[in-house]
C-alpha cells in the first residue's frame, strides 16, 4: 500500500513537471510567435521606408538632372550671347577704326571694301558709274546713261562683264533701276537728312574712262533745287567729270548720302549729287517693294 503510494506521488510529480515544461515549451512559442511578428513588422518598416527613401532621392536626383540640366542651356545661352557680342563688338572696333582714319582724312579703309560694289555702266553710245543696292544684284545708276542704248552692259571691281535688264527708270529724278544675274556685296543707303555741311566725302567713278577713280572733297550745301525742280540736291566740291555720273558719294562711314548727278558747266568744283532718302523712296515706290533698306 505504501509502495502505491509512492508511485502515485512520483506520477503525480512527473505530471506537474511535464506541465511545467509544456508551459514553458509554450511560453517560449509564444515569445518566438511575438519576435517573429515584431521582425517581420520592423522589416515591413524598414522596407517601406527604403521605399519611401528611394522615392525621395529619385525625385532628388530627377529634380538635380533638371537643375543641371537648365544650367546647361543657360551656360550655353549665356556662351552664345556673349559670342555675338563679342562679334559684334569686333565689328564695332573695325568700323571706329575705319571711321577713325577717315577722320584723319584716309578714306583708304573705307575704299577697299567701298569700290568693289561700285560698277560701270556702259551702252552702245555712253557711258557712267553704278553701285549696287541690294544683294538681288540690283543696281542704282543715273537714266541719262542708259537711256536711247540698245544694250546696258556692267563691268564689275574684279573686271567680269554682265548684259544688264533695265527695271525701272524715274527720268525727272534722273535714276534707273537695273539688276544682272548675279549676287554681289552692296552698299548702305544712309540717312541723308543727317549730312551736315563740311563733313568729308567721296566719290568713286569712272571719269573719261579711267575706271573706278576716286576723287575727296566736302559738302558744300545740303537742300539745293536741282534744274528739275527739286529740292534734293548736296552740293559738294568734289571734282566730277563725265563718267562720274551715277556713282556713289561716300561718307566717312562707307555708306552712300548721294548719287552723283550732275555740275555745273564752265565751273570747278561744283558738284550736285541726289540725295540718298530721295533715292530710296523713289525706287521703293516705283518698284511697289522694298529694293532699297
């Protein structure tokens, strides 16, 4: 009886062990339960704050490739800009030189590149100066040299020939509009109505055959009427002869005032050039466009 005992008490000890083991057994599921579900909640954090993280620095990137790349153009714009007036500020240099040595009376700058957009006109039966006006190888010259011809005919600077087409002519203002098939550099009509009495000038020409002669003087008076009546003349004192007629009177600048008319007969150096604002809106009305800037 008391050996059964015993092993009941021994049973019973063995039971409430084994509990106590079951439940620590599940104590430590439970825990390991719980530190699975925290790790894979951390993770799930950790992931999409990655996420969120590599959303931010791809904006940040896009954002920086945007920066740079709007640097980029400004920098190119401003390298452009600067190019142009660099250019342009060359030009501005080479013109000051040019009007600087024109001051100093040496129009040989300005003469340079002034006499190879100078022609001669020639016909069957007279002969004159012309200057182109614009780069549709229009040329300006004088309606007394050409009229009564059976041909025009234009001998470049270089001395290539070209058969001319008469365009248009204004007889009272004496100007004929010619152009040839061929594009040439021309000269700038400047505002006459600035030419000032004194100022120095040129004529380039082909006096009595001597072909692309230039002759300096000033201009003696502005607004003079001319024998047709109008009030559109410079006077100057630069000699012309015959041949002169038609070709252009340069300012300091190389640009055209005038286009050398006509003198007056038994008298030196009394020359008659029409005004360049003259020209232009006559050509540019007759013509219903603009030939001459």
């Amino acid at each position: 009886m008391k050996k059964q005992r015993v092993e009941e008490h021994h049973i019973k000890h063995l039971k409430r062990h084994r509990n106590f083991l079951y439940g620590i057994v599940m104590v430590l599921l439970v825990l390991q339960i719980f530190s699975w579900v925290s790790i894979v909640s951390q993770i799930s954090k950790i992931n999409a704050r990655e996420s969120v993280i590599e959303e931010n620095l791809n904006e940040y990137f896009n954002e920086l490739d945007g920066k740079i790349g709007g640097v980029k153009k400004e920098s190119q714009f401003n390298i452009n800009e600067i190019t142009k007036e660099i250019t342009q500020q060359g030009k501005d240099i080479r013109g000051e030189l040019a009007l600087l040595k024109a001051s100093k009376d040496d129009f040989s700058e300005i003469i340079e590149d002034v006499v190879k957009k100078v022609v001669n006109v020639r016909t069957d039966i007279s002969g004159g100066t012309g200057f182109f006006v614009n780069d549709g190888g229009y040329i300006i010259t004088n309606s007394h040299i050409i009229e009564e011809g059976s041909f025009i005919q234009i001998q470049t600077f270089e001395g290539n020939t070209y058969e001319a087409e008469l365009v248009l002519t204004d007889e009272v203002a004496d100007l004929a509009l010619l152009q040839i098939q061929a594009d040439f550099p021309y000269l700038m009509l400047a505002d006459s109505d600035k030419v000032q009495v004194g100022e120095k000038v040129i004529a380039i020409g082909n006096p009595l055959g001597l072909s692309f002669t230039v002759t300096q003087g000033i201009v003696s008076a502005v607004n003079r009427v001319g024998p047709n009546g109008l009030k559109s003349y410079i006077q100057t004192d630069v000699t012309l002869n015959p041949g002169n007629s038609g070709g252009p009177l340069i300012n300091r600048e190389g640009k055209v005032i005038g286009i050398n008319n006509f003198k007056i007969s038994d008298a030196e150096s009394l020359g008659f050039a029409l005004e360049g604002n003259e020209i232009r809106e006559k050509i540019n009305a007759l013509a219903n466009e603009v030939i001459i800037d």
